[in-house]
C-alpha cells in the first residue's frame, strides 16, 4: 500500500498507520482512475493515438482491506457486531 511519505520500515506497524496509508492509496486510485484510466479510454473511443502510460495498479490491495465479504474491514466490523465475537 502506498505510503506517501516513502515505505516506513517498522518492526510492526500499527493500525492506525495501515489506516493512513490505505487513506493515501484511495487518493492515489482515485487520481490513477481520473489521469490514466477515463482519459486513456476517451482517446480509444476517440481514435487518438497515444503512448499507452503503464502504471502500478494497487486495486488487489485496496480489495484486499475493503471488498466484502472478506476484506479485513468487513470481517473487523462483521466482529465488532457479534457479541462476543472471537
């Protein structure tokens, strides 16, 4: 997960960084998604030629932490719901 500051190396991490840097990678999907994947496809649709930009593409992750049923939010909150949950 991108951490906009450079990767940290840490002995652990907290929650609280994983939480900052998830944050700084939703930014960075966002402005991928509005520079390089809606403009790329309008110059498709267009028939303009273009050098196609290859980029590191961190969706995997981000599905990681939040697609449900089984991203690591999902299931923390699934827990938080359950009393008593393990």
């Amino acid at each position: 997960i991108l951490d906009i500051f450079g990767f940290e190396i840490f002995k652990t991490n907290s929650f609280e960084q994983l939480c900052i840097n998830f944050t700084n990678e939703r930014l960075q999907q966002h402005f991928n998604r509005h520079t390089f994947k809606l403009e790329q496809n309008i110059y498709c649709s267009e028939g303009i030629d273009f050098d196609e930009i290859d980029y590191i593409d961190n969706q995997p992750m981000v599905d990681l932490i939040t697609k449900k049923p089984h991203g690591v939010l999902p299931l923390l909150d699934e827990e938080l719901r359950i009393p008593k949950g393990s």
